[in-house]
C-alpha cells in the first residue's frame, strides 16, 4: 500500500504562460493526467495533489484524470485530496501545504512533480520496493545525465553514500559539474517527512524551501537514506518550455504512429499525421496524410480517412469512409457509412449504417437512419430521421426560434425536396415527399405530397 503525491501548484515561468504549467498538453492530455497514468500503476490509497496557480482548473484535469483510468480500468479510485499552496516559496513549501493531511498518513509516500509526463508505473513500483527492502526512511531517485543545467546535482561522500543535493543556482564550479542528478521523485515514510519539514530553512540564493534539503535533514537526524539511481533518463524528463513540449510531442506521436503500423494501420505519410495517445484504430483502416485523431477516439477497421479531416472522440464501426476536410467531434458512424467531403458532425451525432452525409453537409445532435442521404449543403440539426430517407439539396431544419431547441423528426422513406425548410418541432409521416422550395409549419401525415410556403398537402398516395 501506498499514496502518491503531485507537486502542480507551480505557474511555470519559463513556459512564458498565463496557463500553469500541468495542464498543458501532451499527446492530447494535460502533463498531469500523464504522471497519475504512472501513479495509477501503484494502485495507491490516496492521491493528494499540491495545487496553487489556477487551483481550480488543475483540480478539475486531475478530478478527470482519475476519472478516466477508473472508467478505463474498472478500478477503485484512490481518495483524492487537493491542498493549496498559497504562496510560490518552492517545492519544500508545496508539500507543507499538505502538514495535515500527512498526519493521518502511515504507507510510504511517493512524491513526484506534476511536470514529468514520460514517466513510467515501473520505474515508480522499482523505487518503492527498493524504499521497503532497504527499509529506508527516505529514498531519493536519481538518475545520470551528460547535460544536468537546470537540475539539482548529488553530492556523495568519499564511499558513494548521499550527502546534499545542490541546486544550479546555489552550486559551485565543482558542483555542477556532477553529472548525478535529482528529479524531483522520492519515498517517504511519512513522519519522517513531517519531522523534516519542520527544520527547512529558506537560506538560499531564492529564499525559498527546497524539498531537496529534506534528505539532508533526515541524514543530520540519524534515519536512513536510501538512493534509487535509475537507468532510464529519458522517463524522468521535466517540461520547463515550448521547445521542450514540442519535443516530446513529437516523440511521442513517432511511438504510437509506429505501434499502430505494427498492428496494421496503414499511415501513408507519418511525417504529417497526427494521433492521441488513447485512440485505437483497428487493422487495414488507411490514414491518408494531414489527419488529426484526437481524445478517445475508436476506428474500426478497413476504414478509409482521407486528407485534411480532423477527428475528435469519434467511435467508428468498420469500413468507414471519410473522405477529404471533415470535422467529426462527439460521434457515432456505424458500419459502411460515408461523409463528405466537406461535412461537419458534432454534438453526439449518429450516423446509421450505409448512410450518406455528403459535401457541405452539418449534423447537430441528430440521429441519421441506415441506408439514409444528405448528399449537398444541408443542415441537420437537433433531427431524427429514420430509414431510406433522402434529403434534397440545401435543406435545412429550422430547430431554433430564438429561445429553445426543437426536434425535426422524419420518418422512413420520405424524399425532403431540394430547399425544403422544416420548421420544428414538425413530423414528416412515413413515405411523404416535400417539393422544391416547401416550407413545413406543420405534420406532414403519411404518404402525402406536400408543396408551398406554407407547406400544404397536394396529393395521397394511398
């Protein structure tokens, strides 16, 4: 059993952002949802998040976050508590702002920074085991790097054992150039924790109270002190600016493009697509170049997604087509339904199997039947439209009348004439046809011809 903390009360400044640092993106999630990923590997009692900067909105990506990986996983959530850091005065100060909820606290605590997204569940279950086998009071995870600036350097004895953590600022020549660094990421038994913070100091070039300075404290205190030196330098990789953020991305985004190929996507141009870390996509679909799958999207497979579409939490059944610049965000294509080009579909949209949304053609929160088409500039808002209905070009459904929303409801096997105007809340019965250019106030009955503005019945067919 463990718990886990996140320091994510930090602005970030050299981010050069109103936006606090934790919630900028990676791969399609806020960096701190990246680090609880890695947490969740623990299967922690507590997760307590140290918040400050935009307390609110980190709260709430965290709250998410956790949300999700239970959902995903059908796991048990951890307790969650948010502590609020009050004043910027560094890292030590950030985990003070949690004095009280430490109190109840008795499993070894893992404390990490809310700005390493690369890190890994194992890396975080190796330094826990090694904390308990060694039975440490404290244990520091460190890793090796040619390029250290920035970071805080360990400083050993003569026989290898820790002595201090140096920060840039404050370090000698001599110092910094150690190539042995500190990343933020210890395990603390938490009194021993508790007892040290009571001694920080903020006697350094920032003035501030470094966390750094703890293992210090509990080695002039007589506890144990353990270090984890790990081999992986590239999982304990801070953000600290734009470049370094495009970076990652980019190396991230290589990963999942070249795990999908391996499993039988074909990406003709890797260079110019771009896919979230969550999206699965199903073998033989083709993914044309410049396409961007975003959130949690599902794609079947044998799938066709051309040029210059952008997918947003779209579920996809099999043999799919979309074809060039379409928007999709929030929706359901079952199998063997085609969109575009041109088309935009938003709002829990439900396309039914083999149907047709054709160029310049926008679907709001409507559900389209199978075997239906909307082939040309159409708008489909708030509808329900049923099977083997074909829908003229330029029709539009007149959902709003300045205060609330209405439903168009049209039923199987009605033909909507080009420049229909279906003015809601209105019903279109079963086999009805509209002419050209016919504005419908009213229910249509079944199997009638409607024509004019207002729309009036003509004919019955049976």
């Amino acid at each position: 059993m463990t718990d886990v903390m996140i320091l994510a009360a930090g602005l970030g400044t050299r981010m050069k952002s109103r936006r606090a640092k934790v919630l900028h993106e990676l791969a399609g999630r806020p960096l701190i949802a990246h680090v609880i990923r890695a947490a969740f590997a623990l299967h922690p009692a507590s997760l307590i998040t140290i918040i400050g900067h935009q307390a609110d909105e980190v709260e709430r990506a965290a709250r998410q976050a956790v949300a999700q990986l239970v959902d995903d996983g059908n796991l048990t959530p951890p307790e969650l508590f948010f502590a609020v850091q009050t004043e910027q005065k560094g890292t030590g100060h950030a985990v003070m702002a949690a004095r009280e909820v430490l109190q109840s606290r008795t499993a070894p605590l893992i404390v990490t920074a809310g700005d390493v997204p690369m890190m890994q569940g194992a890396m975080l279950k190796r330094l826990l085991e090694t904390h308990n086998q060694e039975h440490n009071d404290a244990t520091v995870l460190t890793v090796k790097m040619d390029e250290p600036f920035g970071y805080g350097r360990i400083i050993r004895d003569a026989e290898g054992r820790y002595l201090r953590c140096v920060e840039q600022k404050d370090g000698t020549p001599e110092e910094l150039a150690v190539k042995e660094i500190n990343v933020s990421i210890y395990c603390f038994n938490p009194a021993s924790l508790l007892g040290a913070l009571a001694h920080l100091k903020a006697d350094n070039a920032q003035q501030e109270f470094y966390l750094t300075d703890v293992p210090e404290i509990l080695l002039r205190q007589g506890q144990r002190l353990g270090v984890f030196c790990y081999e992986h330098t590239e999982e304990v990789r801070g953000i600290n600016t734009r470049v370094e953020l495009a970076e990652l991305e980019r190396q991230l985004r290589d990963q999942k493009l070249r795990e999908l190929m391996l499993a039988g996507v074909t990406i003709v141009d890797p260079a110019t697509t771009y896919i979230h870390q969550d999206v699965v996509i199903g073998p033989d679909t083709i993914i044309h170049p410049q396409v961007i799958i975003e959130g949690a999207s599902r794609i079947g497979a044998g799938c066709v997604i051309h040029s210059w579409s952008r997918l947003t939490n779209v579920q996809m059944d099999d043999d799919v087509r979309v074809n060039n610049s379409c928007i999709i965000e929030n929706t359901t294509l079952h199998s063997g339904s085609s969109i575009g080009p041109f088309a935009r579909l938003r709002m829990n949209a439900e396309i039914g199997e083999n149907a047709v949304i054709g160029n310049f053609v926008e679907v709001k929160k409507s559900k389209i039947g199978k075997d239906t088409k909307a082939q040309h500039l159409t708008y489909l808002g708030d509808a329900t439209l049923g099977e083997k209905v074909n829908i003229g070009a330029g029709t539009i459904t007149c959902n709003f009348d300045g205060v609330r929303k209405h439903e168009t409801i049209i039923e199987d096997n009605v033909k909507i004439g080009s420049d229909t105007m279906l003015v809601a809340p209105v019903r279109v019965g079963k086999g009805s046809v509209t002419g050209a250019g016919t504005v419908v106030t009213k229910d249509v009955p079944p199997d009638s011809l409607v024509v004019g503005v207002p729309a009036v019945v003509k004919k019955k067919f049976r």
